[in-house]
C-alpha cells in the first residue's frame, strides 16, 4: 500500500535554527539602525511595557489606573466616562473623549448646559 503524496515533509524547528533566525533578525536591525539611509529608515527602540508602573504613585498600577499622571488613590469616576475626575474636563457629564474645541480646560459636554427659564423655555448657560 502506498501513502499518498502529502507534499514536502515538514520538521520543526529546532532550538539552533530558532537562535540563527533571532541572530539574523538582531544583525539586520542594527544594520538598518546604523545606516538609515542605505537600509530605510532607522528602526525606533522597542516599547517596553511594565505592568506594575505607576507614574502618579498613587498605589494603582498605570494600566488600570483611570487617570494615570495625577494620583487618585480612590479611582473616583462619577460620570463613569472612564476618565478620573481629577484628570476629567466635565466630571458630572460623560464625555468619552474629552473634548475641549476652545481649549479652556472645560469639556465641550459642560460648555453650555441647558437651564430652564422662566416661560419662555430653554436659555443657554456657561458652566465655569
């Protein structure tokens, strides 16, 4: 009985061929890195990231922290926008992105907040 033609066979690779491929990845990056001109642009370092970083020191690790440069050990997000309040423009009204089109540290969402007046309906006002 004979075994039908399967293609080429296959082996794994063993940890030698796994080292020489590394080797030659890391050579070509350096050569690409020394000369940017002749082998493209240089490659960029690469990202570390550090699951227990904290760069406000305020006890909650970056990635989860919901505002990750002022320290708020408490995480307190009233409008559940994800944003902290300490780091929020508009902290009692969701505002997934944060916008601020006139750059005044007041989120768009908080600018002009409808109030009722007398009779004749609604009025603008500027929350500041």
């Amino acid at each position: 009985m004979s075994k039908a033609n399967a293609g080429p066979a296959t082996r794994p690779l063993t940890l030698a061929a796994l080292c020489l491929l590394a080797l030659s990845l890391s050579a070509m990056a350096a050569t690409a890195a020394a000369s940017p001109t002749a082998a493209g642009p240089a490659l960029a370092a690469p990202v570390r990231f550090n699951p227990t970083a904290d760069a406000d020191g305020d006890g909650v690790p970056d990635n989860l922290d919901n505002c990750p440069l002022v320290a708020n050990t408490n995480q307190a997000d009233m409008d559940m926008d994800a944003a902290g309040d300490v780091c929020d423009n508009c902290p009692t009204i969701t505002n997934v992105d944060q916008a601020d089109s006139d750059h005044d540290g007041i989120g768009d969402a908080c600018e002009s907040v409808p109030v009722q007046a007398l009779s004749w309906g609604l009025v603008k006002a500027t929350y500041r």
